[in-house]
C-alpha cells in the first residue's frame, strides 16, 4: 500500500514549521479521509459531491434542495496507483 496521505501530512507540516518557526506546529491533517472497512481498515481519502435539484411540494410548488453524497476513490489521488482489494497499491 502507498503511504501517499502520510507523506503529505508530513510535508505539509514540516513545510508549515519553516514557515513559522515561532510557532510550535503539532501536525498537519488531511481532512475528508474514512477507514474503509472492507478493506481491512485502510485510510482513503473521499470527496463530498453537492447534488442540486429542484422538488415539487404536495401544493404544487417548486423547492430548491440539495444532498451531500461522499465519493469514494478507487485510487491514489497523489500517486494515481489503484487501492487494491486488501489495502495495497498495484
Ligand atoms: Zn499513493
């Protein structure tokens, strides 16, 4: 398996400390990641996908609505290799 997301957070965090060397930097998180539980856990990234679409009420009227729809990755958005089926990299 690639250790794209954790190679990141440490560039990210280490790039952010020479920046502001005053500051004490903790560490740098990439957000929208799930453990995929079908695949032994693995940590993937995701992408939340706004969906707009109008609705007809029961009087006749026309609403604007939205829903989130999380989409997962079937590969690495860093280094583009294919998650394989047991957390893996091809
Ligand atoms: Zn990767």
């Amino acid at each position: 398996m690639c250790d794209c997301i954790e190679q990141i957070q440490n560039k990210i965090k280490n790039n952010f400390s020479k920046r502001h060397p005053e500051s004490n930097t903790k560490e740098a998180k990439l957000q929208n990641l799930y453990f995929d539980t079908e695949d032994h856990w693995v940590v993937k990234p995701y992408m939340p996908l706004k969906v707009e679409y109008e609705s007809k009420t029961k009087k006749g009227t026309i609403q604007n609505k939205h829903e989130i729809v999380n989409m997962q990755v079937r590969y690495c958005p860093f280094c583009g290799k294919s998650y394989k089926e047991k957390g893996e990299c091809k």
